[in-house]
C-alpha cells in the first residue's frame, strides 16, 4: 500500500498515561478529530467497509486518528478459552495468527499513518498480552513509525490526551489555551436500559479537569453534553460543556438474531460507526477560545448471518485434536 505523507502541524510528546500534541495557530484554524474503537478487524461480524470508509473520510480532512480500544478481535489464539474459529475471517485463520494481525494491520494503516496519533489497548488487546504475552497495539504502532516515519503511538487502557495551543501562531509566543480529552476504553456488561450512560454521572465526578469523556467497549453509542458551573480565577461566574462520548465501533455481533454470543445473552442490536470533533478557533467579546463540535457518525448494523454452512471445523493449530 501507498504510505501516506504529513500533513497535521503539531509536536507530540508522551509521559506516562499523558500524550500532549502542541499546535502553533491562528485566526480561521480548524482540526478534525477522529475517534474510533471496537474496530474488531479479523472478526467476521466486522464491518470492514464503513471502517475504511471513515479513515478515508479522515484523510481527506487531514484529520487526526485516534483508535481507543479493541481494534482487532484478537480472540482466536491457541490458549484463548473464547476461542471460536467460526468467528474468525478466513484469511487469518493460520499458525502465525498474531503475527499474521500485526503486520497486516501495518499494512492496512499506512495511508493513514501520518494521521494516526495512537492506538490504545482494549480488553481483546491485554487478553492477548495476558494469555500469549505480546501487545498487538503496541507492535502495530512500532511498525508504523519504523516502515512510515510516523509518531503513532502506543496508549493504556485509559489515559489522557492534551491539545495544548499557542493562539499566536508562533513559537512560544502569546496567549495560550488547551483542550484536555480523558479516554477509557469501558468496563462493565450489556447495559440494556441505560446503554452506559449512567457512566457519564460518575466520570463527571472523578474527572473535573476533562473537557473530553471518550469511552467504548459496549458497543452503544451516545453523546451527552453535561453543563457545568464554574467560578473563575478573578471570581467570575461562567458556565462550560463536558463532553462524554460512547463510540459504538464496528462489530455487527447481533448478527442476524439467529445465534451467537450476544443473542443467546439477550443481547441487543448495537449501532456502527464512530465519532468526530471539530476543534476550531473563535473569537467571542474580543477573547479567543476553542469551540468543540461533536458529531456522532453511526448507522445500523448489517444482519449478518452465520449458517451452519460457514462453520469452520478444519486444523489452524499443528496440535489441534491430538490422541483423536
């Protein structure tokens, strides 16, 4: 595949659980953030398309990508107990399974590596580690630096980004403003009634200092701005928005209703899709700030079917069915 060039103007820097991007920028600034997770990539109820779909859209907008959890499926390995070949597409159904996934997603990202900030660890990702001691996360985002150039780095299962911003347009000059965005990739089950959102209620607690609340895992999606009230440093009253996002990702798992994890748990129909910000500098009574847009990108599922038909019962381990 064709490696993409830089486009975004930023230093980036990590420590610890903090990734900081710094922009020197101006008057009619824009940047466009994506946010994905649960991409799900070797499974068979991944919708491939509209992933792709989304990155190329983010392209074209020289957006930055961050991907918060669970990019690949990653749940077919030889010591896995989950491990269902049935729900594994058949090109990754091999020996070298894991590293059959790292290099091939090395490959499917390279045009989009100079826009693809991190890719974080989800639960699919630290079993691997758990069970098969190796983070497809963190390799991916090793190769792309190495066979690209590009920063992409490696996040946590939770952890924080800061968009730090010079609004003079030069260095180290003038005033100077950040958007702080926490990620967690999820926790908890099916969440029927509320679809998670009752998360939003106790992250609003334990995360004052957020602009930005980014979760995934559920496979629901949501947006709900919380309005908060804040007293300033010279003892002014003004109100701002806390940001909590739930991206769906890109896994159909529902299927056609028919069987499956999710349908023999009474599990519903989940969404697909992802998220986007719009940061953009504005000007308001004569002081400049940074605007947030959120716009929530899902769509309905496909009813994929998984016939008896398509059951896979054939080796993909040398050791598979011993003794029989």
């Amino acid at each position: 595949m064709n490696v993409s060039t830089p486009t975004n103007s930023y230093e980036v820097e990590q420590i610890g659980a903090v990734t900081s991007l710094y922009f020197d920028i101006s008057t009619g600034w824009k940047q466009w953030i994506l946010l994905q997770s649960d991409n799900h990539r070797d499974s068979i109820y991944a919708n491939g398309e509209l992933d792709l779909q989304h990155l190329n859209k983010a392209k074209s907008r020289d957006a930055l990508i961050f991907i918060l959890g669970d990019f690949v499926d990653a749940m077919q390995g030889r010591f896995d107990p989950r491990r269902s070949m049935a729900e594994l597409q058949e090109r990754y159904r091999r020996e070298d399974y894991y590293d059959f996934l790292v290099n091939d997603a090395i490959d499917f990202y390279k045009p989009f590596a100079h826009n693809l900030v991190m890719i974080a660890d989800g639960n699919h990702e630290l079993a691997v580690l758990k069970y098969s001691n190796t983070n497809i996360p963190d390799r991916v985002a090793a190769g792309l630096r190495a066979t690209t150039g590009s920063r992409t780095l490696h996040g946590g299962y939770g952890g924080w980004v800061r968009f730090m911003f010079n609004l003079s347009g030069g260095k180290n000059t003038g005033p100077r403003t950040s958007i702080k965005m926490k990620y967690f990739h999820g926790s908890g089950g099916e969440a029927p009634v509320t679809r998670g959102a009752i998360h939003t209620n106790r992250q609003a607690v334990f995360l004052p200092d957020a602009d930005i609340v980014v979760n995934g895992h559920n496979h629901h999606s949501y947006y709900i701005p919380i309005s908060r009230e804040r007293l300033g440093n010279k003892g002014a009253i003004y109100f701002d928005i806390q940001h909590h996002i739930r991206i769906p990702g890109y896994k159909q798992s529902y299927g056609d209703g028919t069987t499956g994890w999710d349908v023999t748990k009474g599990g519903v129909p989940k969404p697909i899709g992802c998220a986007w910000c719009l940061f953009s500098l504005e000007t308001k009574e004569g002081k400049q700030y940074i605007d947030i847009k959120v716009i929530s990108d899902v769509q309905g599922a496909n009813p994929v079917s998984v016939s008896s038909n398509d059951l896979y019962d054939g080796r993909i381990y040398d050791d598979d069915n011993e003794g029989e």
